[in-house]
C-alpha cells in the first residue's frame, strides 16, 4: 500500500530527528537489521514514490548511522546489492536521490574524514557547494566519468 509506507517514511524520518535532537544517538536497542531489510524491501518495489521517499529518508539521516550498521544499510544494500538497478533506474528523481547519497553522503563522509584539510570541519558545512571529486563536475554529459569515480571511491567499502 503505497500511501501507507510513504506516512510510514515520514513518521521514521520524524522519530530519527527528535531521538537526534534530544539524544545525538539512536538507542542501543534501534533494529538496523529489520531497518535494513525495510530498506530492501521498499527498493526491491516498484512504486517510484516510496523508493524516492526511502532515498530522501537515508540522503537525510545519513549521519545517523555508523560503523557496522552504516555497512549494513547503506553501503552493502545500496552500494552492493542495489547498486545499477538505482544508479540506472528508468525515473529520474530516484536516479537523482541515488546519486545524490552517493555523492553527497557516502564519497563526501569517506573524502572529509580522509583528508586533512576537513579535520575538524562539520559535515553540514558547504555540503549544497560540494563536489564529489576536486577538479570535476557531474552532469548528464559525463555520466560514464562519474561512475569510474563513484566506483573507484567505493572501493574503501
């Protein structure tokens, strides 16, 4: 049922905010398997609403996760698993929202917490100014270049 997952999604996304605005952490006892597999789940459908939802819900809340569950949810689902079926997606605001997590979310962390020019710089900072390789610009046209980047990037995972 596509307009309960959606309020499902927000309702997710509203709880991780106020658990991060009051807390900083999520609890220790916080399912990222079934999260995960929520995530799974909702990319595997076909309803581009819910999978756009779902991308905007991880693009945001991104920093939330680390270490073991950051893996288990975006880098072995999103990156491993799901990896052409979003970055190739036939609709353009999930291929967008996939490509702006990778970007913005995943190369950006890894290149912040690698350089050191970025130590101690907060992640919100300039992020809408960022681009995902120093002397390049993704667009349309050089759509091959990202993907040889983003894949060579992903390495680290």
């Amino acid at each position: 049922d596509q307009p309960a997952v959606h309020t499902a999604l927000l309702y997710v996304d509203f709880w991780i905010q106020t658990v991060m605005h009051y807390t900083r952490m999520l609890p220790d006892n916080f399912e990222y398997e079934i999260f995960g597999q929520c995530v799974e789940r909702i990319v595997e459908s076909d309803l581009v609403l819910n999978i756009s939802k779902c991308m905007w819900l991880l693009y945001r809340n991104a920093g939330v996760f680390y270490g073991q569950p950051r893996r288990l949810i975006l880098h072995r689902t999103l990156v491993g698993r799901f990896f052409f079926p979003l970055f190739l997606h036939w609709n353009h605001t999930v291929r967008r929202a996939y490509i702006r997590l990778l970007l913005y979310q995943l190369c950006e962390t890894y290149r912040r917490s690698t350089s050191e020019k970025w130590k101690g710089v907060p992640y919100s900072l300039g992020v809408s100014s960022v681009r995902a390789h120093p002397t390049q610009t993704y667009t349309p046209m050089n759509a091959k270049a990202c993907y040889i980047d983003i894949a060579q990037r992903l390495r680290f995972l």
